[in-house]
C-alpha cells in the first residue's frame, strides 16, 4: 500500500485537528500545512516539527522574524502532495479550487463551502464506497455529520423514511471572543427549513428532512432533538442495540453517570481525552423514545472535533484506498482513539 | 354585577403581576396580598397602598420592624375574600389548600402544581366556558400556556392531530441569581417526554402530543419550536391569517423587524412596555413553514407574564362570573395592553 501524502490548507479549528490526525494514519503522510500568520498555533506546528508553508511568499517574512522556518509556497505544498485538505474559512476553499485543479491534486473541502465545490458530499457512514475515485469530497458539517452518523445507521438497519430535527446550536467556539450570543436565543435561520436539511439531502436526496436551529449563549457542543420516522415498528431495545454496537455513536446513560448536558460531558471528557475533543456522536440513552415507527432522542455534537475521522476518510476515498468501509473505520478510529464509551 | 373580591397569597414573579393585574378589573377589588418577607416587593406593594397580609402573626414583627403596616393573616385575608390566587413556590399550594377549603373560598393555584390540586387545569381560548363553576382551578404552567393558545387557536379552524414540540427554555428569571446554566445545554429532563405533553393533556386529554426540552444560560422567554399535523391540508396564508387574527397571540416578522431572537424582542418591549413584560405569545411570523397538513413554527414564550391573563380569566371561570369568553378576553387584554403588535 501506498503512502498517501497529504497537505492541509489551514491550520484553525479543524485544520490543525485534521493534520495531527493525518500523522496518526499509517498509510499516510504530512507534507505539510499552510498558515497565514504566525501565531500560537504556528508555534505549536513548529515546535512539533511540522513543515509549515504560506500561502504565498509575501507571508514567509512575518514567520522568520518570529524564528518560525518556511518550508514554502502553497504552490510549492501542491507539488508535493496527493491529497490536499482545504480547511480555510468558509467559501475561501472554491476560490482555492483553480489553484488545486491546476496542480492536478485530490482535493477535501470542508461543510462551510457550497456543495458544488466537490464532485460530491461526504459522510462515511453514508457513502464512504460510493465516493472512491472522487477528484473531491466535501466533508459535510459538523452538525450534518452528527445527523448522517444516526440516520445513516438507523436507516441500515430499520429504514428511515422522514427526519425532523431542532439543533440548539453553540453561539461560539472557546476561541471566538468575538462572537455571540449573550443571553439570548437567536433563531438560525429565522426562516424554517435551516440549511442542515438542505445539507443532509446533499449525500442522501431521497430522505424527507426538515430542521430547525437555534443559537444559544455556550461554546462547546450542539445539542440536537431528533425524531425518526422508520419504515417499520420497531422495539426501544432494537434501537438501543444498534445505537450501542454503531461505530462512532457512543450511548451516554445519565441514570449511570449523572451527565445530562453538554458541560458535564465535556467535563468528564476533561479526565480522559486531549483538549476535550469528543469526536463521537454522543446519544443520551434514556431520551431514546420509540412509539411504534416513531423515534425520538438527543444527540450531541462536537463541533470542532466531530468531522476530523470523515476527513481522514475522505482523504482515502479521493485516492481510491484499498481500504474497505470496515477496514478505514478501523484505521481511523483506532488511531483516533474513538471509544464506545467515555473512557 | 357584583365584585369580585380577590386576594393573592405570594407576591413573587407571578404574585406580583397577577394582583396588579386584578387591580386593573372594573369586575374585580384586590382585597390584599400576601407576603411572607419584608423585601423590595413588600416595600413597593406598601407605597401602592395594596394591604399586606402575612401568612401567620409571627411574620408581622419583621414588616413593622421596617415600617411595613400589616392587615392581617392569610387566615384573615381568606374571610375577606371570595377566590384566592395562589401564587406560592411550587408544591405550596397544595399545602395550603386545606386552609382555603376551610374558608370556604374559592382557588386558583399556578402550574407548578400537580394537576390534582384543583377540580381542573385551566387555560383560557381551550376550556374558558366549561371550567365555569368549578371550584378550584390551576392555570397551567408558561410553557404550556403558550402551548395550549397555539393548539387550541388552530384546533378550532382546522383540527390538530397530533402535535411534537421542542423546548428550549430560559435558565433562570433574572432576579435567581443562584440558578444556571452558564455554558451548558442542560436535558430538562434526561428522558422523553418532558411534563409538558403530560401538562397539556391535563387539558387536553385527546391530543398526540410528546415534548422535549433542554435549559439553556438565557434569562428571558423560551423558545418552542412546534410541529403540528392538522386534520386537512392547508395554505401558509391560511395559517398566518388565523395567527394574524387570533386573541393573545402576536406575529412578528423577522423581515420587517430585524427581530430574530429573544433578546431583540425583549429590546423592543423595552420600548414600549412596563418592565418588558410580553404576555402575548409570540409567534415568528418567517418561521411558520406549511408542507400539506404539517405546520411548523417558532414562538416566544415570555415566562414571567404569559399566565397574568389566564389567571384573571380563571379568576372569573371560578366564580362563574356572566362575562362570554370573547367578554372576559376584551376586558382581560383591554386592560392589561395586550397587542397584535409590538407598540
């Protein structure tokens, strides 16, 4: 098997997380990833040995003054890699595109830029074979991702035929002193359906889906309320069984552990896993309701960390990796170290 | 038609506005109200002249101690008056309920209650005229008072079958200054459903309806978001010209307003309003999306003051008073300011 060598554009919220996750792959390779300014987190790449590029030579200056070493260009990053991940800010990536196709690289976008930027959307649990062999993926949202996981697994096993779901949203991520809100629930959109829906039909067009969101005043995880419609009556205990055996679906039991909310899971995460990063789709076991083909639950979703493993899967996929649904599963979240339960 | 002499025993969030909404009766005499501190509200009720009652002699040495006349004792109060509104914390009422029906007064408790308290759950547009001559009634709790004034409001037009909602509720009042959370997303509670499905069938006792519900680190209004299936199809227009004419129930639009949250409303009554009390429920007039007989919305729950006038209503259904429910919504609403428009 063949390394795949990859570079990733962007070193943010989920950039940087994609990178230390591909350094954990086997069958893959860091080039390098490139940075616009040389702040912290340039640091940190640097003290890790990290080869650092800028998106052009203009940049290089600033890094050297700080003592940072520029290995070179995007342009320069392109030459040399297989697969380029591109986790810049939201519609930066289409604007990106002409550069990647002109260096003849594979390319992963992120949820935040519109569908057509890719030959297709992607959600491993959903479409992981069909994607092979895909010139780019996108890697849908991290709400949509958390969304896919459940009906995607569910639809597997039982058929799902309708989906409604309210996603109480994070106002903010720890770093984003900028943003809001304080004290306030803000529709988002104001208008029904939000855009997950939309999202969602983008890897599975046959589903009748509609959402809602809002924002509320915290900074870590969204909390989603979903209701499922399946093709066929089902038992509480056939749900629970699936939910529990799913790979990247954990089941939380608040009568076991005493966490009903996105603070105290965070919190527990604090004992066990770096920065809190819970890239599991968390499902709450006793809000799993079932009436007949009705099923109603919470779920909650990191939203810095959940789309990292469909990132690593998309990276094989695009290169048309050996690697089966199965064995990717295994490789990615093995090396990740996703877990079944809190620790 | 005689006057109905009413007393209020607790002088808290609803206490409050519930006796100065008494107080704005032509068919009504605040007789006294009842307190059990001397604090700002004690002080605030005192220079208003309304008489304060305690609820034993030992509590009146603290009022004149700070120069807080006193009336009487809740013993005395009750033979004073013909209805008592209990506005008591939680599970009080019930405690006092023995001591009313001794008196040989009538009784209006609040939701957070058990519904057994009383011969019947109230709530205004769903069982006004059948609740005439009960003894004893609850008015259900805010949220299910926003509730109940949406389902009944289109039960009555079209038919509604079964109804899901999901709540996102306000953290604390702003005066709890103990109570969270701040940066969590609390599951009010765990398991589904939440009370509020059981709350509405008090009134209810035919409808589909299941709730959920998370707490979030708000202070002001709750947030529902609702999905009704009615017994036929129907047009958006149709929707939104019932919304648009219905009793207690105010549209805003987001496009007209920039309103899209619960602060911005909370800024708007600022404007124009005693203490940014919206009693009225507000409904987001872009977020009522109709696909077939499924409607779905958001509306504005303000949980401070949306029972005020289901209280007064109850208050004449207990003494089976002559005023028709479209009377006692007139004399209700004229009085207090209600509106079908923020000003």
């Amino acid at each position: 098997m063949s390394t795949i060598r990859v570079g990733v554009n962007g070193f943010g919220t989920i950039g940087r997380r994609v990178a230390l996750a591909v350094t954990l792959q086997k069958d893959m390779r860091l080039v390098g990833v490139v940075k616009r300014t040389p702040d912290y987190a340039a640091l940190y790449a640097a003290s890790k040995g990290i080869p650092l590029y800028t998106p052009t030579s203009r940049e290089a200056e600033e890094f050297e003054k700080r003592g940072i070493k520029v290995a070179g260009t995007l342009r320069e990053l392109l030459s040399r890699v297989d697969v380029i991940v591109d986790a810049t800010p939201e519609g930066q990536g289409a604007k990106n595109k002409p550069l990647y196709r002109e260096a003849g690289v594979r390319q992963i976008y992120q949820g935040g830029e519109k569908p057509d930027v890719a030959d297709a959307s992607f959600s491993t649990l959903c479409n992981y074979e069909e994607s092979k062999g895909r010139g780019s993926l996108r890697v849908v949202s991290c709400n949509t991702t958390g969304l896919l996981r459940l009906i995607c697994t569910l639809n597997r096993e039982f058929g799902v035929e309708s989906v409604r779901a309210v996603l109480v949203r994070r106002g903010a991520d720890p770093k984003e002193v900028k943003k809001g809100p304080i004290d306030s629930i803000v529709l988002n959109p104001p208008s029904l359906p939000s855009h997950h829906a939309v999202d969602v039909k983008t890897v599975l067009p046959w589903l009748d889906i509609k959402t809602a969101a809002v924002a509320v005043p915290t900074t870590f995880m969204h909390m989603h309320h979903v209701t499922l419609r399946l093709a066929k009556a089902v038992e509480k205990r056939d749900v629970l069984e699936i939910l529990a055996s799913a790979p990247r679906i954990m089941l939380v039991s608040s009568g076991d552990t005493g966490i009903k909310s996105t603070s105290q899971l965070v919190d527990a995460a604090r004992l066990s896993r770096m920065g809190y990063d819970i890239p599991e789709l968390v499902v709450f076991e006793e809000s799993v309701a079932v009436d007949g083909n009705e099923v109603m639950l919470f779920q909650a979703v990191h939203q810095e960390s959940i789309v990292v493993p469909e990132n690593i899967d998309a990276i094989r996929a695009v290169t048309s990796s050996p690697l089966t649904l199965e064995e990717t599963l295994k490789a990615t979240d093995g090396s990740l170290g996703l877990r079944k339960t809190l620790w």
